[in-house]
C-alpha cells in the first residue's frame, strides 16, 4: 500500500538544444523541463486494468486557519509561485496535475504556489511549499514541503509531511457536468507539522475547511483501515439465496411458522404476486401464488399474532392468511382512518397500529370478526407519507416523520372520545444530518428491550423517555456510520432491526446498542424498491432483495456470533494542570465480555486518525497528560473470533494555567500612525485577556470605552499615537479559572523618521536566484553542481546566505545601498551532446558581490554574472519564495513600506 505522503517525480529527457537555451528553459520554463513522466512502459497486465485519470484543471481553496492568518496580519504573509487569494484572504490553489483512480476513488492534486508566513522578528518563519491534496482511504491529507524557524533560530526543514489530514467521513462530492466538487472538506492539524506552528496550535487542532472544484470524475474513497465494528455488533455470513426472482419489491419473515413471503414480479408478467417459499431451505413451497398487487410504501408488515400477512391498499388492508394446505386465504379490514401510510406491529400488547390520513387505528385480533381484528379509529391528526410509529403504552403511541414541521410527536389515544392529542418531542434534530429541516427529523421509530428509540436518515439512534412527565431525548445519538436510511423492519422477540439504505446498498442492523453493515453484493440501482425489499426474522436471520439484470435473488444472511461487548466503557476524564505543573496521570478503564484480546488506541482531537498505545493491552491505561491532550481522544479495541469491536470513546480533557503562546512585539511608528500591539494566549479554559498600561508605576486596565484605543481580544490598536507617547509600556492580563499570568512588557516608540545618513556594516542578504534552477541542476539531466566561496553559506530550504560587507542608508533620501561578498558558482552538462568536451562544462555560471540599491519604493539587485553580463535584477517591496531577504547590521533602513530588505521581483 502505498502512503499518501509518496511523491515520485521522473524529469523527461528535453531534446538536444543549444545551451543558451537549455538555460533559459531551467530558469524561465522548469515545469517543461521537469514534467512528471512515466519511464517505462506498462505491462500487458497493467494495461488491462483502468489507468487513473489525469487531472489537468482546477483549484483547491484553504485558509490554514481563520486567526492564524490575522493575528499574522497580511503584512507578515507572502504568498509566490502562482498563488493567490480570494477576497476573504483564503489562498486559492490552481491544480497543476493529478489523477483520479475508478477502483479506490483515490484523489491526488499538485498544488501552484507556495505560501510564507513571518512574524516576531522572523521568530516564527514558515513556508509551505509544493504542496498536494491526497484523498484515499488510508490517509487524506494535504502535504507540504514545510521549513520553519525553530526557537533555536534554526531553520528546520520538516520535509514533505501532511500539513492538515482531512476526515472526509460523511462528505461526498458533486458530479455535474464533467467537474467534481467538493466542499466544506473539514481539515485538522497533522501531528507531523504542529511543532512547524512554533507552539500556537497543538495537533489535531481544526482548521480551515477546504473546497475542491475540478475537471474530472471523482467519488468518495474507500476506506482501507482496520474494519471495526461496534461494541456487542451482530456479525452475520451469507446463507444461501433465492435464484431467479425479479422485480422484488417486499420481503416478510415469518420464523415461527417457517415460512418466507415474497412479492415480486414473474418473468415475463406484469403484475407482482406473494409468494410462499420454505423459511429453512429456501425451496418454493407448493402452494399457489396470489395477486399482490400495491407494491408501494409502506409495504408489507408480518402479524407474528396471527401470521397474517398485510399490506396497504388505500383506505383499507389487504390481509393474506397462509395455510400449508390451502396457501393464502385474503382478507380486508377497513380501517377507516383514511389512506393508511404506516403499518406497524406493537409486540408488548400484540396489537397493529396504522397510521392513516385521517387519524389512527388500533387492530386488535378478535375470532368473532369475519376478518380477525377488531378495529378502533382514533382521529383528531392526520399522518403523512414515511410516518413510523412505536407503541409505548395501550393508551399512547410515538410517531415521527421526516419533516421539520411535524418531527417526532407523543401522542395520547383518548379513550373518552376517540381522538388523539399530540405533543411535540424536543431535542431529537440530528445535527450531523446532511438537509437539516427535513432529514434531521427522525424518520425511524422502534422499541428495544429497554425503551424506544428514533432513527433519521443518517442511520445513527437516540433515545427517548419521559422525564418529569415529558417525552425528551435523555441522550446523545448514538453514532453509526453515515448512510441513507428510509425504513426499517423489527422482529419482536429481541427486538433487533434492520434499516434499509437507500443509496448505499447495505443493510444495518441494530440489536440493542450494537451494529453493523451487511454490504450486499450484485444490488443493482433499482433494488429496494421503495426501500421495503428486506426483513429479518426472530431467529436474527436477515433476507433481502438483490435485483440486477444479471443477478435477480433473494440473499439470506444467517447470524454467525455477536462482537465483544463493552460492559464498561472507558469514561470522559478531565485533568487540571495548575501553575508549574506540566504533567499528570490520569487513568482509564475498560470491560469487556467474549473479547479474547483487547488494546487501547488514542488520537489527538475528534477527527484524527486512531493508533495503538504500545503496550496497552490491559483492562487499564495510565496516560501522562500534558497541555497538549486536551481533547485527546481514548478507545479500546476487543477482538474475538468473530469481529473486532470498540468500546465508546472517551474524551480527555485537560485544564492548565494560563500561558503566553506569543509575546508581544515593542512597537516603534511615527507620529499620527497607528500601534498595534499582539498576544497569542494559551490556557483552558481559554484565557481572557485584559490589555493594561503602566501609568505612574502603577498598571492600570485599558477599557473599551477609552476612544483612543481598539481592544479585540488578543490584539490592541493604540490609534493616532503621538511623541508624547514615547516609552508607552503595554502588556496583557491572561485569566483561567486555574489562575491569573502576565505577558512581557511591550514598549511603544513614538519618533519621525530619522534622516541621518548611517553607514551598514554587518548582516545577511538571503537569495535563492531560482529554486526550479537550484532543482534542475541536482536532477538526472544537468547532473550538476553548486559550490560556495567567500562567507556565502546555503540555508536549509536551499537559499543562498551572502554576508553584507558595507554600505550606506539615507531615510531622507529614501535610498539604500547594501554590498555583499562571495561567491556562488553553478556548473552542469558535462560534454556531448550538449557541448563539446573542451567547452566542459557546458553550463557555468557565477554570481558574486551582489549589491542591493534602494530608491524608494523598489530596488535593484545587481550582483557580478559570469560568463557574460546579465542585466540587472529588478525587485519590489513583499517578496516570493525565490527573491531576496536582507537582515542588516547597524543603520537604520530606508521607510519602503515593506519591512527591511524585502523585495518582490516583477
């Protein structure tokens, strides 16, 4: 398997050119000259199987993170090679290339551009550079080569890592006209770049969300992690099947009288008919078929009391009672509550609910009736389409549908004059939902053995009970994995169920807390038909349709051992880290029953990717918590024979002094400029932050109301500042509930510009020339080399450092002149056939004694070029990865609106 951090890039051979021109192509053209290509050809088998397809256009747009880049600020952030930004300052990314692959929906980008940002002095220094987008089952991630500036003041070069990893679980793009797109792709921290954030986040913080437009196919990629079920799931094998069926639009279990009941349409007839087959062997029992014509929702529901077989047919029930000897005998009961749009069977009072259009109708089986039941109308509401409904008592019922405007409803069977009285359910909208106002409603409702429960469309459960003499949610939602459930069916005896998904073709099945996914193979786009095309029996056995052209069957899936069971989950902790204290333990534990082996796993934040805690293989874990945990996440894997199962998760959550992330700056402006003073706080809870300023050796608050200042938060702008503000001292209260710090003292300079003319005698002028040029020299083309003299040393990012030998600065002239030494020389391209062997090497080219002249806003870089003179390089204020950075010795700079030694080719 091959990891998403993987990059592989093989440089094309160009055609034999003169060197004039092979050197032009390096510096102006490196996309021509280092063009990803495939260097040999596929195999026979290869070529058999889908090639990916390629990806040419399209952009991916991401922020890195909302309040990262303001508390930068846009004067700190430098975006080059291409990027650009969007109106709301998130950096818009255009696709370079890529590809797509059909069989496991794998998405990979490469990105134009590359991002730096720069802060504190250049304390915090960082750059993303060749960046990529990677969407697969394994690890979708964005990747980035990424250097940043440690606390050492090194440069540490953390090499091609995952930036952000993005748990795209619940997400799925949109296909239209040839393009994919995806947006809202969540994205959170990687653990291998949060120390890049010099310490403002820790990993698995959240992120900016990403959007994804491109020209191509798409779809969701398949997962290829560990398969893990939940806790106590029921595991179920394939057990034969019913061949040769087509159109099957229901399915009904009857366990106890060992007979199966199939609707569906012969071939080569039109109409369905029900059909008896043998519950065991799945053989067609010998008794004639029987018209069953109404093939829509709600479909057929089982009455275990009687063996009844209904369905719906207008106002009234078409019931068919099954006999070996005489096969299936109909009967109609009018149930008149209108259009019956539910049917449902309350197994605690062996009775049948329908849900009509005008009211509700109990059915209770009574001999003296012609059709068996006794029926009792109740009116007062109506009931619409995929309304289900739960007995909870004999004189109330809850009922829910997908729709906002009725959602789930207690609902009263008023004895006294045969109405119904409805009382709306809170707390029961699924947040996760994908349409909220509709689809977040329950559309489920079903009874277990400890009380009822509602399901919507996403196919996770809450619960439901009466508290202080109201029906409520009296829990969070259990989750399951995100689907498109519709309806379900319940067998009574242990109350497990079945939901049937719409688009994913799956069944789910539920049995108390546990579930699981049976995916069903062959299940063609017009399988469940309405949804109704599965049923489960009393003994657990599940049945459902699968109806494409080439494959038209019932499949039967048997019940083969249930998952370990979690009879003590690991429990929320939280621990509280006071002044001085970096670390404590905290303890959590587990049970399980039928586990053979357990091991616990951990992840940073909500979304992350688990992995093993080595040598945790215990009932118990003691985890050293730090600042860093807070929102760790912990759970324990058990594993039987049958399945390997989760306990719930357990979040730790850590609260720790406050501290200062991020320093405020001294601030120096001139007069009538604004100041704007920074800090980054940490703590958790998270800190208040009160700006104060010393006055009379005393620190007084700054208040909002004061109109020469503007406090937001972590930031403090002190408006029109003036000289008699010089030597302003300013610094920031951080509050926890665990306690009170204080951030250094920032001092304010307050002075007009300086107009003496100094000389420049110390410091760096750092220039890369161009990376694709420093690239193309060390690929398998050039086969060339680069090689230093006179004090010029090679950053870790692969830039040039020149030291500064002299020069002068004028703040009233606006003009600068900054003169470097040593030497940088490049060489490649040794012999044939590029030149001839007298004229090697064939590319030599020095660059020395740069010299850097300011007049204003723009400056120019001429440094010594051998062989021949190049004219001189022209650059303006806010540079690109490849122009050059300047830190100087004493004098002061010239007012460029840039800071010092910045520039920007044009």
């Amino acid at each position: 398997m091959t990891s998403s951090s993987s990059r592989w890039r093989a440089l094309a051979r160009p055609p034999l050119t003169p060197l004039l021109v092979l050197l032009a192509l390096a510096l102006l053209l490196p996309a021509f000259v280092a063009a990803p290509a495939r260097a040999a050809a596929a195999s026979p088998a290869a070529a058999a199987a889908a090639a990916p397809s390629a990806i040419t256009e399209g952009t991916v747009v991401w922020g890195v993170r909302a309040s990262f880049r303001q508390y930068i600020g846009a004067g700190g952030i430098t975006v080059g090679d291409g990027l650009t930004t969007n109106d709301d300052g998130e950096f818009v990314f255009d696709v370079s290339g890529g590809s797509y692959d059909a069989d496991s929906k794998r998405l990979q980008l490469d990105l134009v551009g590359s991002v730096h940002f720069e802060a504190h002095e250049g304390a915090l220094d960082m750059t993303f550079r060749n960046l990529e987008l990677v969407l697969e089952g394994e690890r979708p991630a964005i990747l980035a080569d990424v250097t940043s500036r440690a606390l050492t003041g090194e440069l540490v070069d953390f090499g091609h890592v995952p930036v952000v990893d993005i748990p795209f679980e619940g997400k799925a793009p949109q296909l239209a006209g040839g393009r994919t797109v995806w947006t809202g792709l969540p994205s959170v921290l990687a653990e291998e770049t949060a120390p890049a954030f010099a310490g403002f986040y820790q990993a698995g913080s959240s992120m900016d969300t990403i959007d994804i437009d491109y020209a191509g196919p798409g779809g969701v990629p398949v997962y290829t992690a560990e398969n893990v079920v939940a806790s106590g799931a029921p595991m179920y094998e394939p057990a034969g099947a019913i061949e040769g069926l087509a159109s099957v639009s229901n399915v009904v279990a009857d366990t106890a009288r060992g007979v199966l009941h199939v609707q569906h349409v012969p071939a080569g007839e039109n109409a369905a008919v029900l059909q008896a087959y043998d519950y065991t062997t799945l053989a067609p029992l010998p008794t004639p078929t029987v018209p069953a014509a109404n093939q829509a929702y709600p479909g057929m529901v089982l009455d275990p009391g009687n063996g009844v077989v209904l369905m719906a047919q207008g106002s009234t029930l078409a019931g068919y009672r099954y006999d070996a000897q005489a096969g299936y005998t109909p009967v109609t009961v009018d149930t008149t509550v209108g259009t019956v749009v539910e049917i449902g069977y309350d197994a605690p009072r062996d009775r049948v609910l329908v849900l009509g259009t005008s009211g509700l109708a109990v059915l209770t089986h009574d001999a003296a009736e012609p059709t068996g039941y006794a029926v009792t109308a109740y009116t007062g509401l109506s009931f619409s389409d995929r309304e289900s409904v739960a007995g909870v008592s004999a004189t109330a019922v809850i009922a829910t549908a997908a729709s906002a405007r009725k959602g789930a409803r207690y609902i009263r069977l008023m004895a006294s004059d045969k109405t119904l009285v409805a009382t709306p359910i809170p707390g029961v909208a699924d947040e996760k939902a994908n349409q909220p106002g509709q689809f977040d409603q329950p559309t489920m409702a079903f009874r277990d053995n400890t009380g009822v429960w509602l399901s919507a469309y996403t196919g996770s459960k809450i619960r439901v009970a009466a508290v202080d003499g109201a029906y409520r949610a009296t829990g969070p939602w259990l989750r399951a994995s995100v689907g498109s459930f519709l309806a379900d069916r319940k067998e009574h005896v242990t109350n497990t169920a079945i939901m049937l998904d719409f688009s994913g073709r799956r069944v789910r099945v539920w049995k108390d807390d546990g579930w699981a996914d049976i995916n069903v193979p062959n299940l063609g786009s017009g399988s469940f038909f309405n949804n109704l095309g599965g049923d489960i029996g009393t003994d657990q056995t599940v049945f459902v349709a699968s109806t494409t052209d080439d494959d038209r069957r019932v499949l039967r899936f048997r019940l083969k051992g249930i998952a370990p069971t979690a009879t003590t989950a690991p429990a929320d902790a939280t621990v509280q880290l006071d002044e001085g204290v970096v670390r404590k333990d905290v303890t959590l534990t587990t049970e399980f029953t039928d586990a053979d082996s357990l091991r616990w796993q951990t992840r940073l934040g909500s979304t992350g990717k688990f992995a093993d805690v080595p040598g945790a293989t215990g009932p118990s874990l003691t985890w050293p918590a730090t600042s860093d945990d807070n929102g760790r996440q912990f759970r324990v894997l058990a594993t039987n024979e049958h399945a390997t199962a989760t306990s719930p998760t357990a979040t730790l959550s850590v609260e720790f002094f406050p501290r200062v992330a991020a320093q405020p700056d001294d601030v120096a402006t001139a007069p009538g400029d604004d100041a704007l003073f920074k800090v980054m706080p940490a703590g958790n809870p998270y800190p208040s932050i009160t700006w104060q300023r010393r006055v009379g050796g005393l620190w007084q608050s700054i208040g909002a109301d004061d109109e020469s200042v503007v406090v937001d938060g972590g930031f403090l702008t002190l408006r029109d500042t003036t000289a008699d503000q010089a030597g302003l001292k300013v610094r920031a209260k951080l509050t926890n509930a665990l306690g009170t710090t204080y951030s250094r003292v920032a001092t304010l300079d307050v002075a007009e510009p300086s107009t003496v003319k100094r000389a420049i005698d110390g410091g760096t002028l750092t220039w890369g020339v161009k990376k694709s040029f420093r690239d193309y020299l060390a690929g398998p083309i050039a086969h060339g080399t680069v090689s230093l003299d006179g004090g010029v040393t090679q950053n870790a990012d692969g830039t040039f450092a020149f030291p500064v030998t002299g020069g002068w600065s004028d703040p009233a002239a606006g003009t600068a002149e900054v003169r470097m030494g040593g030497t940088v020389r490049f060489t490649g391209h040794d012999g044939p056939p590029t030149c001839a062997v007298e004229h090697s090497p064939c590319l030599a080219l020095r660059i020395s004694d740069p010299v850097l002249r300011v007049d204003g806003d723009h400056g120019v870089l001429s440094p010594t070029w051998s062989p021949r003179t190049r004219p001189p390089t022209r650059w303006w204020p806010t540079r690109p990865s490849s122009s050059p950075r300047s830190t100087l010795g004493t004098g002061p700079q010239a007012r460029t609106g840039s800071p010092p030694g910045r520039c920007r080719r044009r």
